[in-house]
C-alpha cells in the first residue's frame, strides 16, 4: 500500500468518508458506531433513501462521515434511491469510500469493488457479520482478499462494535483496489466469482436452524397466512387494546381528565385574570385541555405502541416476506410486490412512506403508490384511532371500513395503472434474513420515533388549537361548519362539529382522528356515523407533511392532482357508504 | 466454486419457472429480450450470473430461490428468463 495518505494532514476541508454497500449489510450501523449518530437501522433493503452525514474521529483526524442508500449496482439500470448514492459517491467532495459487504455474499459485494474501483478513489472493505456467516459455515479468507485487491480489508460485527478500532486504523491505510477494468457487467461476474472461489469456504454445517424455519415459514402461504393473521391480531391487541384504550383511557381520563386539566384550570381561575387568555390555555379550544390533550394522551400512547410493535416487525426481517404475497393483487394497481414496504411503513407515517417510493424501479410506480398511501393508507395514529373506536364497536364495524378503503385503493389504482403512461417494473426483491430483533435497537428506534412525534406533531397540534380558538372567536367556525353542512351534514350524514375535524385533519391526519376520538367517546356518534366519518377520514387529503413531501418529491402540479382526485374520491365514498348504510338498516 | 461437486446433465438449460421446488443447479444466463426493461442487469446485480449456483425454495405464489447466499423473490415472468442447468440426482 503505497501510497497511503499521512494521518495528521492540513486540509481545506474535512476528509469525507462515504460508507456504500448493496443494501442491508449495516451501512447505518456503522455509521452510527462511527459517529454516534444514530441513523434508523432496521432488518430490510430501502431502510435509507438519503444520504446522512456525521462527524467522526478518526486517528487525531476529524473527518465527515457519509452513510448512502444500498446500491446493488452504478451503471445500467438504477432505482432513484441508487443513483442518490452514485451522485454521492462518484462526486470530487468524496475522498475515501468504505465499501460495506455481507460477509455471506461477498461475490455480490465483489461486483460492487469492481464499479467502485473504477471512480479511482482510495478504500477500504469491510466484511459485516461475519458472525452470521460463520453461523451459516461461510468463512472468508480477509488477508486473501487484501492481498488480491491490494487494499485493507477488515472483518466486523457491527452490531456489536466488533472491529470497530480496527476499521478506523485501516482508513489510514486506504488504497486504490486493483481490479481489471471490466468493459461489462458479465465480465465482472466472472472476475468475481472466480475471486470468490479463491477466498470463499461454504461448508454446508449450519447453526442457523431457528431463523430458517421461521423464514420458511413466512413465505409459505399455507403457513404464512395464518402467520399473517396472527402478526395482524397481535398487532390489535398491542395497539387497538393495550395502547389506545388502556393507555389512552388512563392517560386521558385519569392524568388528564382527573388531575393536570382540573389543576391547570384551577391554577388559571386564580392567576390570569383575563377571561380571553383563559379560555385560551383551558377552554373549550384551550391549548393545554385540547391541544396538549389530544396530542399527549390520546395520540402519544397509540404512537408509541405502534412504533414498539412496527419496529419489531421492521428488525425481524418479515416485512418484504408479504411482497410474495401481494405481487399478484400489486400487478392490479399497476405496481409490483416490492410496493408492500412502503405501504407498510406509510402505517407508521405516510409523509416518510411517500420517500421511500424512491426504491421503487420506474416513475409510474412512484406515482400510483404516492397517490395510494395519500388515499388508503392510514397513519399509525389514524390506525389507532380506528381500531380504538371501530374495535369498541363490533367486528363488523371494522370489517366494513378495511373493505371500503382497500376496496377504493385497488379501483384508484386499477384507475391509474391504465391512465398513467408508462411501466410497471418486475417483481425481483431480495429477502433478508430473518432475525430475533436488537432490544437496543428496538427501544433506540422508539425511542428517535416517540421524540420526532413530539417534536413535529405536538407543536402541530398545538397550533392547531391555537388556530381553532381564534376561528371560534371570529365566528369562522359557525361560518365552515355551515359551509360544510350540506356535505357533512347532507351527504355523510355526520353531526356539524365534524366539519372543523375534517379541516384540522389536514393539519395532521392524526389530529382530526384524535378530534373523532374524543367526539365518538362523548357518545356524540353512531356506529354508522364512526364508520363513515372514520373511512372519509381515512381516504381524505393527506396531511399538510405529507402534501409537501409529494411535492418535494414529485413536483407542485403532481402534489395537486393528487389532492384534486383524492378529495371527491374521498367524499363520494363516505357518501355512498353512508346512503347504502342506511338504505340497508345497518346499525352495528 | 471449489465447494461444488455435481454432475451435470447434458439436457438443454431449463428456466427456472420449470424447476420443482428443492432443485439445484447452476445459472447459465439469462434470456433477455428486445423489451426487456433492464431486468437482466438487476439480475445480475442481485449475482444471478452464469455460474451462480441455485436452489428452488418456493413456487407458488412467486419463485423464491437461493442464489448463492442471496434469497430472491421473482414473479414466474422472470423466473421464465432464468435458464438453469439443473443438477442430477441431487436429493
């Protein structure tokens, strides 16, 4: 290694090391092992759709540490979030890689060295969970495959910080990798395969047994579906049951109801002596009995219980197992299996699904399943609030409100596959392995999740109490509930008071269902009002994050068509589910 | 790969879409054709490439098969492009 560049060296600007990899080899986990940032780490390909960048020390260096999206691939053809991190990586601002590698699968890893190689730049390989690989009896030769690209080539368990030191060391080392320029990418497969073989043993002993019958049995659809079943139940239980009536009856009738709302009206009754500023903080729009109300004891329970149980499913390495099952219903709507991660991350929040379309293979695709998640899929606290109040209900209640919607989002999306111009991609989608999730993890995730919740939405929320108040004080509430009532009233058959809630359910979604929360536990609705009021909900405009995501991802004139056809959709199903209702006498 | 030892049938490559579930073999290409849409290349980016040894998990509702010690899920489509030499008396 020759021309290893000096330790302790004056510089314009910082070193930038850029960790790339294909995806979910534990780019992330690295990255925060090197920097102490913590970057959500989770058990399926497309957990990263940006690029992150951290401080790092590294020798008496500080250097700028990059994490990328998981590319498979830096020519031909490439999914949007793999050319964010070519972009990144090829860029004069990168002065180092750090290619990240499965040590399982370092013959793929090798036709990644082969591209990067070609950008000219020192690196440096790292060979991730080699403690898996040595679970599966795959063990990899390191100094071998120094010696063959000529550049440091390090062992690590990241996850536990194993070769760590020994990672940072080698950057100083960093060096140009000799590989043979391959005009194509055959050419590369074969140089890689032959390297593979140089360096590779595969015994077939494997101490994985557990993980591989969970893995088949996951993707089998006579075991898988019951499986399915029994993720979808316990996931009711957890957050429909134990979040959002246990917790959220204590924390709402009992903390709030019983204890900080009488003590903050109290202490308001005898120290503000503005009757204004009063109803302000503790009224009927009071931002601490509405506002602070809504958002820590009714939606926070819901959101962390959510987020725990998510989580879980996230490291557990299940979610792209259920792509098998939905290719084919997928194909109807113009899109293929692999859209199943973000309509299931889009439960946890729509805004963050809306970017990880960008994993998706063409733009048709990122399309139909941005307009989808802004149409059907409803958020965790929306989730939440659905099975909190359909689920006091009955059954049916619940039954007839996933029809509606997943019925709208196959004819929307059948709709948009024809009209749309363009293609849809094949279904080709890798499994990760499945793994007994990181409590560490876990809870760190939770944890980053519940403060961004708190950050982002409780002020929301309080601004939108705020704005009701002065909307009540000008008599503009009178003014929009009369407005809306021949739709709200005439059309969906809803009492006026959930006007304002359909207007704040813009501002956040979860918002206008914790709004519909406590209308429903006033005993102010039906169970046909609930199910109607509760499927409008969930198809209507997306909140004001996630319009500005689709936005920012696809455009202004996207972003309101998407709004323009989700709105009468919305409004026409609600309307038509409430007259079939009623014409058939349904009570629930 | 040093850690193979099969015996090869002379037979045509088969696609993979024809293999039954729990057979081995090798890649031998991928047939791609005029409109294709780069699927090949992702293939081989996923290391689906001559010589990649493979084995059938799964086929129904997709193909689901090991590739070396990658799991890939494909629609049958896909798995139609895949030819296979398949491996003789292998279990």
């Amino acid at each position: 290694m020759a021309n290893a560049p000096a330790v302790l060296k004056l510089r314009a600007h910082p070193l930038r090391i850029a960790l790339v990899g294909q995806p979910n080899v534990g780019k992330s986990v690295v990255f925060g092992r090197l920097t102490g940032r913590y970057v959500t780490v989770s058990n399926y390909p497309g957990t990263t759709v940006a690029v992150t960048q951290g401080r790092a020390m590294v020798g008496a260096e500080v250097c700028d540490i990059v994490d990328t999206p998981g590319v498979n691939t830096l020519d031909g053809a490439m999914s949007e979030d793999e050319r964010i991190t070519r972009d990144a990586v090829a860029g004069p601002r990168t002065d180092l890689i750090v290619q990240v590698a499965d040590a399982r699968n370092i013959r793929r890893a090798l036709m990644l060295t082969a591209q990067l190689a070609q950008l000219g730049k020192p690196m440096v390989l790292a060979l991730n969970m080699v403690d898996e690989a040595f679970a599966r009896g795959i063990a990899v030769d390191a100094a071998a495959l120094a010696e063959a690209l000529q550049i440091p080539v390090v062992e690590l368990v990241a996850v536990e910080g194993r070769g760590l030191s020994e990672l940072r060391d080698a950057l100083a080392l960093a060096a140009r990798p000799h590989v043979p320029a391959h005009p194509h990418a055959s050419a590369r497969a074969v140089w890689a395969h032959d390297l593979t073989a140089r360096v590779r043993r595969v015994s077939t002993l494997s101490l994985a047994y557990v993980q591989e019958t969970l893995a088949r049995a996951t993707r089998r659809p006579v075991t898988g579906v019951p499986i399915l079943i029994a993720v979808l139940y316990a996931l009711y239980l957890f957050v429909g049951v134990f979040g959002a009536q246990t917790l959220v009856g204590f924390m709402e009738k009992d903390l709030f109801g019983r204890l900080i709302n009488p003590a903050a009206i109290w202490t308001a009754d005898r120290l503000i002596p503005f009757a204004l500023v009063r109803d302000f903080l503790v009224g009927e729009y009071g931002v601490i009995t509405m506002g602070l109300t809504y958002s820590i004891a009714i939606v926070l329970p819901v959101v962390t219980t959510f987020f725990l149980m998510f989580g879980f499913l996230e490291d557990s390495g299940y979610i792209p197992r259920l792509a098998i099952f939905c290719d084919r219903i997928f194909r109807v709507m113009g899109l293929n299996g692999k859209a199943v991660l973000p309509m299931v991350l889009g439960l946890g929040c729509d805004t963050m699904a809306t970017m990880t379309t960008r994993i998706l293979g063409t733009p048709k695709e990122r399309l139909i399943a941005i307009l989808l998640l802004a149409l059907g899929i409803p958020c965790s606290a929306q989730l939440a609030t659905i099975l909190g109040i359909l689920g006091g209900i009955s059954f049916a209640a619940l039954a007839t409100l996933f029809a509606v919607v997943i019925g709208q989002m196959l004819l929307v999306g059948w709709l948009a596959a024809r009209i749309l111009k363009g293609d849809r991609s094949e279904f080709i989608l890798e499994l990760p392995p499945i793994r007994w999730p990181r409590i560490r993890n876990l809870i760190r995730k939770t944890q980053l999740r519940v403060w961004w919740y708190l950050g982002e939405a409780v002020p929301l929320f309080l601004i939108g109490t705020a704005l009701l108040f002065v909307l009540d004080r000008f008599g503009a509430l009178t003014i929009i509930a009369a407005a809306g009532r021949p739709i709200v009233t005439g059309l969906l058959g809803l009492p006026e008071s959930t006007a304002q809630i359909l207007v704040m359910g813009f501002l956040r979604r979860d918002y206008g269902a914790a709004g519909l929360f406590a209308l429903a536990r006033n005993g102010q609705l039906t169970g046909v009002q609930s199910v109607v009021a509760l499927t409008v909900m969930t198809l209507f405009v997306p909140c004001v994050a996630n319009f500005l995501m689709m936005v920012r991802e696809r455009g202004l004139r996207t972003g309101l068509a998407i709004v323009s056809v989700i709105t009468p959709v919305a409004i026409f199903t609600g309307a038509g589910l409430n007259y079939v209702l009623h014409a058939l006498g349904v009570q629930f | 790969m040093s850690s193979m030892r099969l015996a090869f049938s002379s037979d045509a490559p088969a696609p993979l879409s024809s293999l039954a579930e729990g057979a081995t073999g090798m890649v031998v290409g991928i047939r791609s054709d005029q409109a294709s849409h780069g699927y090949a290349d992702r293939l081989i980016a996923l290391g689906v490439t001559p010589g990649a040894r493979v084995q059938v998990l799964q086929t129904f509702p997709g193909v689901v098969f090991l590739c070396d010690q990658t799991e890939l899920a494909v629609e049958r489509a896909i798995a139609r492009t895949i030819l296979i030499r398949t491996a003789e008396a292998q279990r």
